[in-house]
C-alpha cells in the first residue's frame, strides 16, 4: 500500500526559509509523480509544484515561482520543498500527494492525484 509522509513544518518568521520533506513507502519513488498542495483556512486546496519520474519539475502558482523548489532523491525515496522568502500568506496545511509518472502540464486538481500524505502545517508570523 502506497503511504506519504511529510515532515518539516512549523513556525517560522516572515522571510525565512523551511524545508518539507515526503517520504513515499509501499513502492519506489522512480514510477511516480509528487507534488505539493496547499491549504489555507477557509480556501481551497492549491497545487504548488510537482516532481514527475523523469525528474522534470513544474510550478503552478506565481506567487511561489522564485521563492519554492521541488527536488527529489529516488534513493532515499524522498521529495522535498525548500520554501524561502516565506511570507504570512503562505501560511496553510501542506499535503504530499502522488500519481503514477505525470505532472499535470497546466494545473493540479486534487482529483487527479490518489494519494495524500496526512499534511504539515506552515505558518509564517512574527
């Protein structure tokens, strides 16, 4: 059974960085796709990035381009999220999620991604 872990949130300052790591059990990480959701209180959940299995990268959200960073290590069958420059609005619950090889070209739907980590919580104040 394929299970997503992540780890790494908490509170930081604005203008800080965090790093959230996803660790996938039940398989191997090279057959899949990862990416990260978001959700904030009261808004609904937003795709940020995704890691396909060839090791391509995209970026959903402007707000996040130049400031969050996908990257993968298939041997230790971990995506992580490095997230720098934070600021209070992106405060929300950050999910793991998977899907078999692809990222979505454009846009990433909940509903096309079967597997969810438990979500990490972020939240960026003074």
């Amino acid at each position: 059974q394929l299970q997503l872990v992540e780890s790494g949130g908490g509170l930081v300052q604005p203008g800080g960085s965090l790093r959230l790591s996803c660790v996938l059990s039940g398989s191997i990480l090279d057959y899949y796709a990862i990416g990260w959701f978001r959700q904030a209180p009261g808004k609904e959940r937003e795709g940020v990035s995704c890691s396909d299995s060839s090791g391509e990268n995209l970026d959903y959200v402007d707000s996040v381009k130049g400031r969050f960073s996908i990257s993968r290590d298939n041997v230790k069958k971990t995506v992580y999220l490095q997230m720098n420059s934070l600021k209070p609005e992106d405060t929300a619950v950050y999910f793991c999620v998977s899907r078999f090889r692809t990222c979505p070209r454009s846009t990433m739907v909940p509903f096309d991604f079967p597997t969810w980590g438990q979500g990490t919580q972020v939240t960026v104040s003074s």
